[in-house]
C-alpha cells in the first residue's frame, strides 16, 4: 500500500479544515499545508489527531506527499493569494497534476489560470463550494468546471463527500474552464436576492403588522412547512426566536443594520449587464446592502424626514397571507433571474450547462437550498433551453394566481413606509416580462431624435431600421 495522500488542501480556514475532514472521513487520505505553521499545529493536535491526516511544513515535501495524478485543493482568498500559491506550487508539479481552486475566484480569473497553467502541462478546475462551515465537514453543493478528464478523476471525491440527496450527490461537472466559479458566482447572487427578499418581508411584519421577532419566528417556521421550504427561511426562524444572554432580548434586534459582501453579488451583476441579462432583484438586494452600510446618513435623514405615515393594518390575516405569496413569487423571479444568466452564460462561453442538473444539485448542501428547486429541476428537465422560468406552466399557474397578493402586499408595504426594493423590483420584473407594449417605443424616438440612434416601424418592418428628421417635421407642423 502507497503511504502517499490521495489528495491534499492548502488553506486551513474553517472552510478548509472542514473540508478535509469530510474527504477523510469519506476513507480518503489527505495531506494539508498552510502558510502559517501554528495552524497545521493545531489541527493536527486538535479535529484531526489521530486521523488519516498528513501535516507539511514547505510546497515541497506537501507536493512530495501526493500520489500522482497530484490533486490540490486550494482554500485560499481569492485573487492574488491564489496566483502566489499556485506559483509557489509549479516548480514541484509534473505535467497532469491537477490544482483546484475551492475558492469564490472570479470566473474570468479561473478562465485564465485554466489556460496558462494548461499551456504547462497542469489541469486546472475551478469549483463552487457552498453550504458555509457546517457544508464542508458534512457536505457541500460543489460546483466543478474546467478540464473534464481531469474532472474524472477528481469525481470520486468530489461525489464521495457532497451532499446527498434522493437522486445523488450534490455535484455535476458544468462545463469547461470558468464554468465552475460562473455557477457558484450567480449561486450567491440568487443567494443575495433571496435574504434581501425575506429581510423585507421581515420588515413589514415588524414595522406595518406591529410584530415581535418571537411571532415573526413562529410565523417563518410555519411557512417553512409548505412550499416556501428552505434553509434560509428555517435559519430566519431559529435567528429571530433567540435571545441575548445577557438582556434576554431577542438577539436580532441587537443587531446594527449593516449589512457587509464578499464581491460575488456584485459580479453576478456585472456578469448579467455583460451578457444583457435583467437581473433587477439581485441589483435591488446589492443596493439595499450598500444602503445600509449608511447608517450614519440614514440616522440624521431620519431626523430630516419624521414622516408618520398614520398607517394601520386594516386585515392582519389577509396581509400575511399576501406576504407569504408575495415571497414566493419573488423567490420565483430571483431563481428565473440567475437561470436566465447562467443559460446565457452557457450560450456565450460555449459551456453547455446542463440547467436542471444545475438546480438538482443545489437541492442539498447549499445555502439556496429548497423545495422550489424540484419545481426548477423538473422545468429543466422538460425543457433544458428555457430561457426564463415564467414560461414554465408550473409557475406561470402560480403566479397568474398569487399577482393580486403580490401587490396587495407592496402596497401596503408602501403606504406604512416600509422600503421594499427587491420585492418591488421582482414584480415590476413579472410585469414588464409578461408586457407585450412597454414604454421604450418612446426610449427609441428620443433616442434617434439626439443622437440619430435609429428604430424599427410597427407597420413597415420591411424597412429595417430607419431615421427620422424630428425638427424637420416639427418645422412643418408650425408652418401649417
């Protein structure tokens, strides 16, 4: 038997530490490098003693550990410090060795790290891991792009230690070079959109239905006995019904509203403007985060601004239920988004992502996990090219039903005074979707009217494009 490690890690963070424990736990042996020795130490002497863990101290004698093929992961931050350590490592790699990248790199940095390191030799997979601390030690939503050769010989592992759900483990290869970190990248984007959406709804129960974070509590671990099932709304319950130590208030009204990022959200926006895809609820959840880290401004605005909207809740029950339908549907429209971006994607990077085998493995390990992406996966599966969810019938039955309680609940949000930016911003989304006459028609005049831009004729589309000489026919209207 080889005492060489079938795998090794670089980057010994909670993620990283984690996620060798799940490999080897799972009957693989891995050997772990960090740049700082304390914590190779105390790892092995801690989780990992007695386990079939390998410490290195140098790249050298951690690459030496390897059996080859060499597999490393890399847990590193993303940017600089994944360049460094894979410049570290290449003096010691030999052609077919593999280096993948667990990280939240930027898709176009894996592009291409992908194709200079295959220009020496060395495969390069770039892969979305998701589900946070508690994912990676007892199993993650992984998200593999790059070579696929040298995906198959990372697939054991990787399916060894994924979730597991009822039609398999959580992890499919998506496709080449970027695919991978492209995937994970509109993952937290649809992740933003979704906490934004709850935040919201969160919101008017506590500043329009006049309710306590415990009530608000029971009312999400109800709703997320239904369809509105997920681990965001099942962590919303559990977050609002705990209290402080040492007020014995609820803990989350402790909490200074500030909300930071990572940069993924912003990506997945500037991703979508590239590929010419609305993504209106995720924009809306990354300026309400953006927003709030104002909270200076906003304390002397709200002295500003003492507006008391002298609003109250006419039917409470009517409200909640709207609120709960309202959610859903804007849950619909922050998935359809992100689908709709990754399909694009797909289509401009030539990656052929298998969509429904996108929202299967998102079923477990992850942080979007939830019952709707059954519902997803099963419109996929009907129709891999769907180029938005609204078409799919299942959904569209839902919110042809749910748009009256959509905008029952914005609008008293509106009238309470209550900011609802994502929720808004996915019904004017469902709006102007299903919309066969939207207002651009006069976008277009005023633009070929400054800057010559040109337009298409409703009636003469034979014509193509044309150019109006507006002055010239204001001219003749004043002259007649």
């Amino acid at each position: 038997m080889s005492n060489l490690s079938d795998i090794g890690l670089i980057g010994l963070g909670v993620m990283g530490e984690n996620l060798a424990l799940n490999i080897e736990r799972n009957g693989y042996k891995i050997s772990i490098f960090n740049r700082s020795t304390d914590k190779i130490d105390a790892f092995v002497n801690g989780s990992a003693k007695g386990k079939n863990v390998v410490a290195t101290y140098d790249d050298k004698s951690f690459v030496a550990s390897l059996a080859r093929p060499r597999k490393v992961i890399l847990l590193v931050k993303a940017g600089s410090p994944v360049d460094q350590t894979i410049d570290n490592l290449l003096p010691y790699l030999e052609s077919g060795d593999i280096i993948i990248d667990g990280g939240n790199s930027h898709f176009t940095d894996t592009q291409k790290r992908e194709k200079a390191l295959k220009d020496k030799g060395i495969y390069f997979i770039g892969s979305g891991v998701s589900g946070g601390e508690e994912g990676a030690l007892w199993g993650p939503s992984l998200m593999p792009g790059g070579d696929k050769k040298a995906y198959e010989s990372l697939k054991p592992i990787w399916e060894a230690i994924a979730a597991k759900v009822n039609d398999g483990p959580c992890v499919t290869y998506l496709g080449s070079d970027g695919a991978g970190h492209f995937v994970k990248m509109v993952h937290n984007g649809i992740e933003y959109g979704d906490m934004q959406l709850i935040a919201e709804v969160y919101d008017i129960m506590r500043k329009a239905l006049k309710l306590e974070a415990d009530e608000i509590a029971k009312i999400f671990e109800q709703w997320n006995k239904g369809i509105l099932d997920s681990y965001l709304i099942e962590i919303t319950a559990k977050v609002l019904s705990v209290k402080d130590i040492d007020t014995h208030k609820n803990l989350v009204d402790l909490i200074v509203d500030k909300a930071g990022q990572k940069g993924t959200g912003k990506w997945t926006g500037e991703s979508a403007l590239d590929l010419g895809i609305p993504v209106p609820t995720i924009d809306a959840a990354l300026t309400a985060r953006l927003l709030s880290s104002m909270k200076a401004e906003r304390t002397i605005a709200s002295k500003i601004y003492n507006i008391n909207t002298k609003y109250s809740v006419d039917n409470k029950p009517k409200l909640l239920e709207a609120l709960h339908d309202a959610l859903y549907a804007s849950k619909i429209c922050s998935y359809a988004q992100g689908m709709s971006l990754i399909h694009q994607g797909s289509l401009h990077y030539q990656w052929n992502i298998d969509l429904a085998q996108t929202a299967r493995i998102w079923k477990g390990g992850c942080i979007i996990r939830a019952q709707l992406l059954e519902k997803i996966r099963n419109a996929f599966s009907r129709q891999n090219d769907l180029p938005n969810l609204m078409l799919d019938p299942d959904f569209s039955s839902f919110l042809t039903k749910a748009h009256e309680n959509w905008r029952y609940a914005i609008s008293e949000a509106m009238l309470a005074g209550v900011p609802t930016p994502a929720l808004a911003a996915s019904l004017a989304y469902f709006d102007s979707y299903h919309c066969q006459s939207l207002p651009q028609n006069l976008t277009q005049a005023q633009r070929d009217f400054f800057g010559a831009h040109t337009y298409e004729r409703i009636d003469k589309p034979e014509l193509g494009f044309v150019h109006t000489q507006w002055n010239e026919f204001i001219k003749t209207e004043v002259h007649k």
